[in-house]
C-alpha cells in the first residue's frame, strides 16, 4: 500500500462507523495495521488495576480505540473533509487540498 495522506497533528472528520460526523486531533499513526488514534473519537472504557507503587487508583477508565484509516478523512480550513492530493514544489512533496488547491500544513503542537 502506498504511504498514508494523514499525518499527526492533522485534523480528521470520521466519515464511516458509529462517531460518524465526529472531528479530531490524530494522536498517533499506526502504519503497519493502517489505523489512526484520533482523540475524543473511539472511546470505549477500559478497568485499571490499583497499583499502589506507581500511585494509581483503580477503576474505570475511558481510553482512545484505534480507527481504520479508510473511515476517516482530512479537514481543509476552508472546504472542510477532502480528499488529499500531492504537489511538488522545489524539492518538497507538499500535500494540496483537492478542491481548492491548498497546501495542507499539518499544525504543530
């Protein structure tokens, strides 16, 4: 499979599955299994054991699952969910908005 179009950092709209319409910030990119963890989208609750040496208090927690990256789309500022395509310029491969022709610059934290 060719490289992934979605960086970290980049904002995402979930455009398949049951947070359908749901926008955020990708946390993490997982390559080889072609997901994304996307914050506040996925959630499911997980228990924690108490560990009393590391100071952490058992219950229930809520945690990010990973979502396949066919699911979700990128956001352009101005368009909204596109899809991405690929301009060189000088000797950089930038990513473009494919319905206004914007480059698509990933924010940093």
């Amino acid at each position: 499979m060719a490289g992934m179009n979605i960086h970290r950092n980049d904002l995402v709209e979930v455009i398949a599955g049951k947070d359908k319409g749901k926008r955020g910030r990708v946390l993490r990119v997982i390559t080889k299994d072609n997901r994304l963890l996307v914050e506040h989208v996925m959630v499911v609750k997980k228990t924690i054991k108490p560990n009393p040496q590391r100071n952490i208090k058992g219950g229930i927690a809520d945690q990010e699952n990973p979502i396949q990256v066919s699911n979700v789309m990128l956001v352009c500022n101005s368009c909204g969910p596109v899809r991405v395509g690929h301009q060189v310029e000088g000797d950089r491969k930038i990513r473009v908005c494919r319905k206004c022709g914007q480059a698509i610059v990933t924010k940093q934290k």
